[in-house]
C-alpha cells in the first residue's frame, strides 16, 4: 500500500486487508483533498461529488467481491452499502449548493466511512480470516497415501 495514501485511514480503522484497507485509505484521502478545495471555493463541485460517489461504488464491488470468493452471505452489508449511498448521495448534493455548510457535509460523510468500516467491515474481515482463501488452497501440499 502506499504509504503516503495510507496515512489517511486512523490505525484504529484498519482491517487487516490489504487491498480494502487502500481503499478505505483513499477514500479518506479524496475526503481531504474535498476539504482543501472547499477551502477555496467554500462549495462542492458536483463533479467532485460524483467522484467520490464513484469511488464509494468501486469500493463497494470490491468488497462484495471478496465476500463472493469466500461463499459469506452478504445481503445485509449490501443493504448498508445502499443506505449509505443513498445518504452520502443526498449530503454532497447539499454541498453543492450556495452557502451549504460543505465542512459539516463532509464530517457527515466522514462519520458514515468511520462507522461503516468500524462495524460492518470489520465483521466482513473477521468472518474472511475464519475462512480458507482459494490462494490457500493451492498452496495446500497434495495429500499423501
Ligand atoms: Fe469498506
Ligand atoms: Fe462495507
């Protein structure tokens, strides 16, 4: 992972997975670089939101993905996947308006990342370490007679 990415995401928040947590880090890092923009301009651009939007469906996929590969049941994660899209959809297209309250609307989409990746997340990696990965079963020696 890279390091200065990895800066972002607070050690509290990592899962132990590789992949996921550079994910979580630079989603927490487009964060950052929303709130310097802001800083200037005092707005969201929407293509901006959009952006981070895209960003959050990707990381969602990936997640699901692995989920996928080790056989869990990821029905409910999903549904929270949904609800934060729809959530975080909704406060950044606030920010895009004159005179919103764009550093509350992104400590709002900061919270949901936080929380999420503290309880569900970490629940999807706990419930991956139980289980063998097909990397694993490769590497198994071939059973003898
Ligand atoms: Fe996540
Ligand atoms: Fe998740």
């Amino acid at each position: 992972m890279n390091e200065d990415t990895l800066r972002f995401l607070p050690v509290s928040l990592h899962i132990g997975i590789e992949e996921i947590d550079a994910q979580h880090a630079e989603l927490f890092g487009h964060l950052v670089r929303l709130k310097r923009l802001c800083l200037n301009i005092n707005r969201l651009p929407a293509n901006e939101a959009d952006a981070l939007i895209a960003r959050l469906r990707k990381h969602f996929a990936t997640e699901a993905h692995y989920a996928a590969e080790a056989g869990l049941d990821f029905a409910a994660h999903t549904i929270r996947h949904q609800t934060m899209l729809e959530q975080v959809s909704k406060a950044l297209k606030g920010a895009s308006a004159a005179n919103a309250d764009v550093f509350g609307v992104l400590r709002y989409v900061e919270y949901w990342f936080e929380r999420h990746i503290a309880h569900e997340d970490q629940e999807l990696a706990d419930k991956l370490a139980l289980r063998p990965t097909s990397h694993s079963f490769t590497e198994a020696p071939p059973a003898t007679s």
